[in-house]
C-alpha cells in the first residue's frame, strides 16, 4: 500500500508511530518526541487510518492525535486548496474507521500536545510500558521545535510558506473567517460538522472544550456555537 511519496506506509523498522487527521499537531508531536528521543525509529504523518489499524494488528505502539474538527478541516482545506464539505468528509472517513478499535488506541489531544508533551510521553510510557524520555516543555525546546518546522516549509525564495506552515500563522486568518462565513451560511457544512463533532466527542481521551458557534462579528474559531443557515 503506497501514499503518495511516502512509499510503503506499512514497511516495518519502527518501534511506534504518531498518526492523526493532517493538521492535528503531527509535526510538532514528531519533533518534540524527537528532541527527546533522538534515536527512536518513528513513524509519522501517514495519514490514513489503515496505517494505525495494521499497527493495531502486529502490536505496534503509537499515538492518534485529535483535534476538534472546526480547526482541523479549515486548517486543512487551506493547506490543500480543496472544499471544506471535503476536509470534513475526510475527517469523518479517517475516525469513524478507527471507532471499532478505538479502545486498543492510544489517542491525544492537540491541545495536549501543544501545552504539555511531556506529560503525553508519561501517560504513553505508562500506558505501554516504555521508557521513552518525556520532552521538557521550555521556552527554548518549544521554539527549536518551531524552527525546525520553518526550515520544512520554505517555498523556491526561501521564505517560510505561511499558508502550509505547520503551526500558528495570521497569514491564514483572511481565508480561515472565509470558510467560517460559508460554513454559517450552509446548513450542508453544518450537517458534515455536526457528524465530525460526535465522533471528536466520542474520542477525545478525556472531556475536551468543543468549539461553539461565534456571535455576529467574532474573528476566531474559538466559542463556536452552530446556528441554522439562511
């Protein structure tokens, strides 16, 4: 089974792998796991559910990250250029397979990641059974993890290509209230939401703030509360 460039995602030669929906913080999970780790064969960002459960099935260890599906469609509807109502749908695809497996899975929160991977790598040693050494969440780490990911997304000039970025860029801000106005205007994108948001719930490792709809006016997708379309 081949993705894309990434060759055969079910090669062996890894001892775990961090997976998840694209744009669920895959790449800093990877990178802050490997400044701690440095000579740990990981797999990552094989983002098809068939990789985690043929994982599953040959014992491998690993993490699913998840994040709210509001952030993490728009985030990758941007990246790829492609129709929310798609972004959502994928969403869908990727969890909703892993559902009869899920109590065999290890999953994370992106907001777990982003404010404490260390304590992620504890709860996963624990969990497991490992010895993996937990990522020191200072200042100084956090931002060399950044900088690595900068380097990983410079375009033909050089510059750092903030529409793909794989971390927080207002450069993006302009095209995510885009699709956050259209999703308010289609009762179809609510509905693919509403879908997304029940399996997020289902899954999430622990209660979780889901994002409700944002008042007239608000430019985040943070307190989002769906309303009926016009």
């Amino acid at each position: 089974l081949r993705h894309g460039r990434k060759g055969n995602i079910l090669q062996p030669g890894f001892e775990l792998y961090i997976s998840g929906f694209p744009r669920s913080g895959n790449t800093f999970a990877l990178k802050a796991f490997l400044s701690a780790n440095p000579d740990t064969p990981v797999r990552s960002h094989r983002h098809i559910p068939t990789f985690v459960i043929h994982s599953i099935k040959h014992d491998m260890r690993g993490m699913v990250l998840i994040r709210n599906p509001l952030d993490a469609a728009t985030s990758w509807a941007i990246f790829t250029r492609t129709p929310l109502k798609e972004a959502l749908q994928y969403y869908q695809d990727y969890y909703s397979v892993l559902l009869p497996y899920h109590k065999r899975l290890f999953f994370v929160s992106f907001e777990e990641v982003i404010q404490d991977f260390g304590q992620v790598t504890r709860e996963f040693n624990a969990r497991w059974g490992t010895r993996y050494v937990p990522f020191e969440n200072t200042d100084e780490n956090v931002a060399s993890c950044m900088s690595e990911i900068d380097l990983e997304y410079r375009d033909e000039d050089g510059a750092v290509a903030e529409w793909q970025v794989a971390r927080p860029s207002p450069a993006r801000k302009p095209e995510k209230e885009a699709l956050l106005g259209e999703l308010n205007r289609s009762a179809s994108l609510q509905k693919e939401l509403r879908a997304a948001q029940e399996l997020y719930q289902f899954l999430a490792p622990r209660p979780l703030f889901l994002p409700s709809w944002p008042r007239h006016g608000t430019r985040t997708t943070q307190s989002i509360r769906l309303r009926p379309a016009v």
